[in-house]
C-alpha cells in the first residue's frame, strides 16, 4: 500500500472503484495530435457473462477497457480543483518511492500465492503508472494513451517472428533479434548506436537498487566474453576480497573506515556476480532471504515469549540454540 497520512489512496480491489465520473472530461495540455486517453475493452455484449476467475470463484466478466478509462478519470478528478488535497500535492519525484514499493508488494503478493491480494497490489502499481501519465498531461507532455500506444507498438516491433516474416525458434534468437533491433531503433532515432564510441554499460540506469545495478553491469560485460570460466573463479575472488577486508580492518586509522566501505562493497559486489553466474537475480534471492531470516526471528520471538521471556533477554547461546531450533520448524 502507498501513500502518506492524509492521503487519498484507491483500493486495488476493482469494485472499490464507484466515483461517477464523467466519459467526456476535456483533457488538459493534452499534445496535438493524440487522441483522449482512453482505451476500448471488449464489446459491451461482453458484460454480465458469468465466468470464473483465476481463484475458482464466480465472477462478472467486465469490459477491462471500460475499467481502466474509469480509473484514469477518477484520478484525473482527484487531481482537479475540490479533489483530494494530497493527490495534488504530488509531483513525478514525489511519487518515486511509492513506485519502487509497489513493485515489491507485487513480488511479495506473487510469492505468497494469493490470487486477490496479487491482483490487488498490481492495481497498486497500475495506479502509479496512471498518476504519472495523469501528471504528464496535465503538463502537456504526453497522456495515458501515448504511454500505451508506444508499448504496444513497441512489442509488435519487436516480435517480428509473431507479427512479421522473420523466425525464430528458441529465446536466444528471440532475445538476439530483440538486441538488433533495439539497435536499429537508435540508429532511427538519432541517438547514438553501441558502436566504438559508446560504452557496453550505457543504459544501466544508476536508479537501479544496488544488487540489480551491479546484475545488470556484470551481464552485460558478460555478453562480450568479459566473464568468468566457471563459478570456483568467483569464490576465489570472494576469498580475496574477504582478506582484503581484513587488512583493512588492520590499517592505519585516518583512511580505514574509507576503505573498509570499498572492500565490503566489493565482497558484495562478487557475490553478486555469483548469482548472476549462476542464473539467479540477485534482488529476488536477496529478498528470500531476508524474509527466511524475518520468518526465523520472530519464531525465536515465539518461542522465548513460551519461556515468559523477551528474546532480548535470553543469552547468546540461547538465541544460537533457539536459531537452530527454527530452521527445523515448519513454516505455515
């Protein structure tokens, strides 16, 4: 969930979706040229058919298009004079640290394996991405239909093995064909192409949380040969960093806490290339293990709090035993 006290936050549920809003809003700084922004679902002879949904249960179908036109609308309405007082307060950099967290609600959702809670939090996100394109129209920069325009002629562009006459028969060639033509899209563009004179690494974007930044560096050094022979390399370097923390540790006062920072950062930064090397995203894995380490800490909670005791209080080695207990517990 996003948003501050005193905000207007939308439920992801559909239904809780019931402001009437009008169809035909005139749209503000709307860029010559494009039409309003709104999308055209199924036929309205779609509507009531009974169906079931993804959990099992009996729902009405309804015209998704329909949905989404209403939910650009009532954010536009909440943006307007006498909506929500928080809702315009809200800038594009305001917004930043609500998008990030949606996403991981949407991967928390996806990994607990609830339908409606995981649809819920992709409406969480999906409403980021309105209240963006909201903001841009406002300006008189782009509207929603652009956003959905250039994604949808995008992925047409870029699947000319499903749309086209080109083939492909595995990813490799999909992903090989992916590349050319995001070159080719450059190249049209004017901007400049992964020639001599551009670096391999350009486009990794520096926003990108740390581990997924030093992924996406790492694999794209690996995509011209600059990579390890196999996974025993890295350990070898995760060794030689960790004697390197050492020595620092040991080093002279004036620049050790400077260098301890270095040396830590690449030992992480190593372990993450194990990840990538082994195919494994090194965001994803991290988050698994930060909630197995959550999981087994508030066990170890439970179990003091049955001794009539805080877990702060317990010895050392009582908090060791308890930790070892909770990796045989079962998890619900």
């Amino acid at each position: 969930m996003w948003g501050g006290a005193g905000d207007c936050k939308l439920s992801g549920r559909t239904g809780a979706i019931n402001i009437a809003v009008s169809s035909h809003r005139k749209t503000r700084g709307k860029p010559k040229g494009k039409g309003p922004a709104r999308l055209r679902g199924q036929t309205s002879t779609s509507r009531g058919v009974p169906e079931r949904g993804t959990a099992g249960r009996p729902r009405v179908k309804e015209a998704a298009g329909e949905w989404f036109e209403k939910l650009v609308e009532l954010q536009a309405q909440l943006r307007a004079p006498g909506g929500c007082p928080w809702d315009r307060e809200q800038t594009h950099e305001s917004l930043r640290k609500y998008l990030v967290e949606e996403t991981y609600e949407v991967l928390d959702a996806m990994e607990a394996g609830d339908a409606r809670e995981f649809a819920s939090e992709l409406g969480d996100l999906l409403l980021q991405v309105v209240f963006h394109a909201v903001l841009a129209e406002e300006a008189g920069r782009f509207t929603i239909a652009d956003v959905i325009e250039s994604i949808h002629s995008k992925m047409v562009r870029r699947h000319p093995h499903v749309f086209g006459n080109v083939k492909a028969a595995t990813s490799a060639e999909v992903l090989k064909n992916w590349e050319q033509l995001k070159a080719e899209e450059r190249a049209a563009e004017g901007k400049p192409g992964r020639g001599k004179d551009e670096s391999i690494l350009a486009g990794v974007s520096r926003s990108l949380p740390a581990a997924l930044e030093a992924y996406e560096l790492t694999r794209r050094a690996a995509k011209i040969g600059f990579d390890w022979d196999n996974v025993d390399g890295i350990f070898d370097k995760i060794e030689e960093e960790k004697r390197e923390i050492f020595s620092a540790i040991g080093g002279q006062k004036n620049n050790t806490r400077a260098r301890i920072e270095e040396e830590a950062g690449d030992l992480l930064f190593a372990a993450v290339n194990v990840a990538r090397f082994l195919d494994v995203n090194p965001e994803i894995a991290l988050k698994k293990a930060n909630r197995k380490f959550k999981d087994r800490i508030s066990w170890m909670e439970g179990a003091a709090r049955s001794e009539g005791k805080r877990l702060a209080d317990l010895p050392r080695g009582r908090m060791e035993d308890l930790w070892d207990e909770s990796k045989k517990a079962p998890r619900g």
